[in-house]
C-alpha cells in the first residue's frame, strides 16, 4: 500500500498503549529487512532516515526503495526524517515523498524551538505530513548529577505543555535518560518512567523514545569474537521498553542495533568463509540477521497483529530466499 502519514497509527497507539518501531535505515538490505519482518508480523512500521542518510543515499532514492518495498504489503508504512536540523531538510524530504518527519530543535531554547517547529508544522500539515518535535536533551542520569542539573536536560513537564500546544506537533520526543549510540548506561539502568508519566497525562499526545536500543551481550559479543571493537556498551534492556509503553511511549526509535547485527554479521561471514566475494552472499546473510532483531523489537512493542490479515496478503516475497 502507498506509504502513510503516521496520524491514524498513532491514534491507535496513544489509544490502546502501544508502540511502533522507528527502525533507521539508508540502503536495500535494512530496509528489506525492516518491511519484511513487519508485514510478516501483521505491524505497522516506520522508516527512519537522518540528515547523514538522506546525504548518503538521496532523499529520491530512499523514497524509491520504500514505496517499492511498500507497495507489496498492506500494513501502514511510514517514511520519516530523524532529527531533521532544519526546515529546508524538512521541506525537501516532503517534497521527495517522505510522509513524517521529525524537526529536533531541541539545542534551541524553548522560543526558538517552539518557532521552528511551529513552521515545520504549519507547513508539513498542508502535506498531510505528521511532525514530532523534541524538548529537553538526551542524556544518562549518572548519580552524580544534582536533581537542578538532571531538571534541565530531562524533558519538564511544564514546558513540554506550552510547547505542544504553541508549536502544533503531533508527537513529542522526550528525554528521559536514554542516549544514542552503544554507549548509554555506566552501570544501573536509569530511566525517569514518571516523567513520561507525568508528561503524558498533561498532554495526551504520542510521546517517542529515542536513544532506545538494547545493545544485546550476543551481538557484541560476536561482534568481538570476529575482530570488532566495542568496549562496555550498554542499552535499554526489554523490561524498560514494556514500562515505557505502559506510562505513554507509543513510538520507539532504533538504528544501533540494526547496525551492530549488520556489522558482527559482516565480520563474521568474511571471516568464516574467506573464500567468499559474492556480496549477496555476505549482505544476504546480513540481512537475515537485521531481520532477527526487527521481529524481537516488534514483538515486545505490542504492534504486532494490528493490522489484521496483512501477513496473508504480502503479493510476492519482497526479500528472496
Ligand atoms: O539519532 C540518530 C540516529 O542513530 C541516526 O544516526 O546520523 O549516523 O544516521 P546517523
Ligand atoms: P539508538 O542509537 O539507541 O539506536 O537510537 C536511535 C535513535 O534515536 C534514532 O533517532
Ligand atoms: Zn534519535
């Protein structure tokens, strides 16, 4: 089916408490393997693509690729710019096709953030284009941190009411002590869960999770085994994602741990099978190692089985055996 903006999934989400994954991707195989896995499971899902990846791949050929993939399943798919910096990206990305994009003028202060998005809102709204916006910064909560000090990078409560009710976004990023990358957690799992409590009740609209990937000991571990370097990372762990979802998460954003199944993947194929330079073999098998994580994700976000029938409908094989 043609990619869709996100207002209708949401709606369902923030009804019923679930969360659709934001899987990022910016080639063939990640994407194939984000679709697959989704229409198998009958979820709706959404592609994420950043500034770095409409750079690497064009914005013209990310929505090619996905429209294409798309097109032979019947779950609601959605095309979304990841922290777009500006309104030109935003512009652009819509202009290529893009059907949600997100504008993170989070290192704004509030008025500034609040203008920007309330442009990029009143501007993807004619486009029937859903924009989440973000407030606060993310960040580990580590124990040294003084509470006045943890107040002003988490997302406040207050602020994130007159935020979204000035700017016009439809979903809010908050900052609860998730981090990007492989890096998140020191030691304990610190998370505010009652601040998107909080925050959720205040303003009743989807709220996303960003900096959300588990980072598991396996795929280190065998990114490690077969010669990568990766040294004490630390994620959010499944129990967090259920808690999350309970207080108000209904979209949770991934990238890391696709890359690290993608790349322990790599790394293990060439050097088990030294022989090889068929890249099909080797992304191929990549591929079928992103899809293992996707299908874990989408299980534990409570997406799966929404889209009622969709399993049985998917018109051809999009990923070959
Ligand atoms: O939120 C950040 C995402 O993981 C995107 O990363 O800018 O390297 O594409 P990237
Ligand atoms: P991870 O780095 O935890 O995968 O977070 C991705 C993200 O938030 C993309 O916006
Ligand atoms: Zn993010």
């Amino acid at each position: 089916m043609p990619l869709v903006p996100l207002r209708e999934v949401y709606a369902e989400a923030n009804r019923d408490y679930f969360a659709i994954g934001q899987f990022n991707v910016s080639n063939m195989e990640f994407t194939q393997a984000v679709i697959k896995t989704a229409a198998e499971l009958g979820s709706p899902v959404i592609l994420g693509a950043s500034k770095d990846a409409v750079k690497y791949a064009g914005a013209y050929n990310l929505v090619a690729m996905v429209k294409a993939e798309a097109d032979r399943v019947n779950i609601p798919i959605a095309l979304h710019l990841d922290h777009g910096p500006s309104f030109e990206l935003v512009k652009e990305c819509i202009e290529a096709g893009f059907t949600s994009v997100m504008i993170d003028g989070s290192h704004h202060p509030l008025e500034g953030n609040i203008k920007v998005t309330k442009e990029v809102a009143d501007y993807a709204h004619k486009y029937d284009v859903t924009v989440e916006a973000e407030l606060g910064r993310l960040g580990g909560i580590e124990d040294d941190i003084k509470v006045d000090a943890k107040d002003a990078f988490l997302t406040d409560p207050d602020e994130a009411e007159r935020f979204v009710a000035e700017s016009g976004c439809d979903a809010l990023a908050v900052a609860v002590g998730t981090s990007h990358g492989a890096y998140k957690f020191k030691d304990e799992v610190k998370l505010d869960f009652d601040r998107i409590e909080t925050i959720k009740k205040r303003l009743g609209i989807p709220l996303v999770l960003h900096g959300a990937s588990g980072v598991p000991k396996e795929i280190t571990e065998k990114l490690k085994k077969y010669g990568g370097q990766i040294a004490d990372a630390k994620g959010v762990p499944d129990e967090a994602y259920r808690n999350a979802i309970s207080r108000g998460i209904n979209k949770i954003n991934i990238d890391t741990d696709l890359r690290l199944a993608f790349t322990a993947s790599v790394r293990k194929t060439l050097t088990e099978k030294p022989e090889l330079f068929d890249p099909r073999k080797i992304l191929g098998q990549a591929r079928d190692d992103i899809i293992e994580v996707v299908r874990h994700k989408i299980q534990l976000l409570g997406s799966a089985g929404k889209v009622k029938g969709a399993s049985n409908k998917r018109q051809k094989d999009a990923v070959p055996a």
